[in-house]
C-alpha cells in the first residue's frame, strides 16, 4: 500500500515549495535550533524531605539547602521546597 497514505510523496513537495525557499527553510529550520538552547533558561526542582512519620531524617534539607545555593551559583533557576507534603 505504499502511495496510498496521507504524507504527499516528496515530489509533490516539490512541486509545491521551490528549491530555493527549501533551502531557506531548512536553514532557518537550523538556525532556530541552533540558537534555542543557547537562551533556554535553565530551572532546578530541589525537594528535601526529612520529616517523615517514621522517623526524620537527618541530612536531606540540609542537603537541599546547599543544592539551592550551588545550583544558582550555576545560573540555574531554583524552586527549593523542604518537607513537602502531599
């Protein structure tokens, strides 16, 4: 059943979209994907957990605390919970 799908075969692009905006496309296309990670903001989620009913634990918040503060010494964003609950 090839030809019989819903995607236009390449020739039909063809047809439709010149060499010369194909070509444009693709580079813009390139370019966007280049330069978008370059600008991307980079975000941290840091939970510390330590107040469970079973018992608490002694070093996660700090352990959260210090991930914070590296994270945006990084230049990460951070959203920094300690004991979080449901």
């Amino acid at each position: 059943m090839h030809g019989t799908g819903s995607r236009p075969s390449s020739s039909l692009l063809k047809h439709f979209i010149p060499n010369n905006l194909r070509s444009l496309l693709l580079a813009l296309a390139i370019a966007l994907f280049a330069v978008m990670p370059a600008h991307a903001a980079l975000q941290a989620l840091v939970i510390g957990n330590a107040a469970y009913t079973d018992g608490a634990l002694k070093n996660p918040v700090n352990d959260a605390r210090a991930m914070d503060v590296k994270l945006t010494a990084l230049g990460f964003k951070v959203m920094k919970v300690e004991n979080l609950k449901r």
